[in-house]
C-alpha cells in the first residue's frame, strides 16, 4: 500500500515542529557556553560548521 501525499506532508509537519522546539534548545545551549567558556565554545562551533559545510556540500550533489 502506497503511503498518499497527506500522509507524508503530515510527517514532515511533525519533524518541522520537532526541530523547531530543538533549535530553541540548541540556542540556550550556545548561550550557556558562550557565557562560561567563549572560547572553547568558538572551537566547537567551528567544527560544527565545518562539518555543515561537508554535509551541504554531499546534499549539493544529490540535487544537481
């Protein structure tokens, strides 16, 4: 049985409000160590973003 477009757009609703409450929770997180240790913060933000930048770049693939 094939899952119809309801169904799926119903999902995506849900992960939206998901991430949503998370990025909220990711952002007291930023604050918080920015507050008490900026700098090691700093380091651990930078290896995020480049690890962002390497998924952007796979993702990037996958749609040309």
């Amino acid at each position: 049985m094939t899952k119809d477009y309801d169904y799926y757009m119903g999902l995506i609703d849900e992960i939206e409000k998901i991430r949503g409450r998370n990025n909220r929770n990711w952002m007291d997180l930023l604050r918080l160590a920015f507050k008490h240790a900026p700098q090691e913060a700093a380091a651990i933000v930078a290896e995020i973003y480049s690890h962002d930048q390497d998924i952007s770049e796979l993702a990037k693939k996958l749609s040309e």
